[in-house]
C-alpha cells in the first residue's frame, strides 16, 4: 500500500482538501463528565435511541435558550431527556466546558 500526499493527484487531478478539528469522545467519558458538572449521569445511548457502533456528529455553537433550559431541568430532575445530547454539549460550550466544535461522539460496547 503506497502513502497518500495532500494534496492528492491522480490523471492530472487535484483532489481539494481541507483540515478540520473534529473533537472526539467517548461516550462513556461524555457521560461521566456531564456527571461530574451537573451531578446527573446521562445514559447517552438510551437518550440518542442508538445501538452498538454509532457515532453521533454534533456542531456546538452554544446555542441554548428557554426551551434548552427547560429540557435541561426535566434532565436535572429525572436523568433523562429525549435526544438530549446536543442540548448537554451546548450548555458545557456556553458555561465554558467544553471548547466550540464539530463533536464525534463514539457509541460502542
């Protein structure tokens, strides 16, 4: 198997590219950090209504507003909100826990 250069040129084309910072985490260290903040642990898996080897693409922009906070406090109180994930992440980038980004949340067990 040969090695790839960027950029990549194969018959006199040019393959354009461009480098990204993606964060990855885990799910299991996700869960345990949200833990440690707000003194809930989510069940990721069960919240997504994903199975085994999903991964889970998020953009965090800290978008967080009145219904978030709503969806948040049902989370405070019973551990669990529907399709919550997203809302979790932005709250962390808002309060300054986690840095602004595309987010690969890996589900896998």
């Amino acid at each position: 198997m040969t090695s790839s250069r960027l950029p990549c040129i194969v018959w006199g084309m040019r393959l354009k590219v461009q480098t990204v910072v993606v964060y990855y985490v885990d799910w299991t260290d996700l869960e345990d950090f949200i833990a440690e903040v707000y003194g809930v642990r989510p069940e990721i898996a069960a919240m997504e209504e994903c199975g085994n080897d999903v991964t889970l693409n998020y953009n965090i922009d800290g978008d967080f507003d009145s219904y978030d906070e709503t969806r948040f406090n049902e989370f405070k109180k019973t551990g669990y909100v529907a399709y919550g994930t997203r809302m979790l992440l932005n709250k962390l980038a808002k309060e300054g826990y986690a840095p602004f980004g595309e987010y690969n949340i890996k589900i896998s067990w």
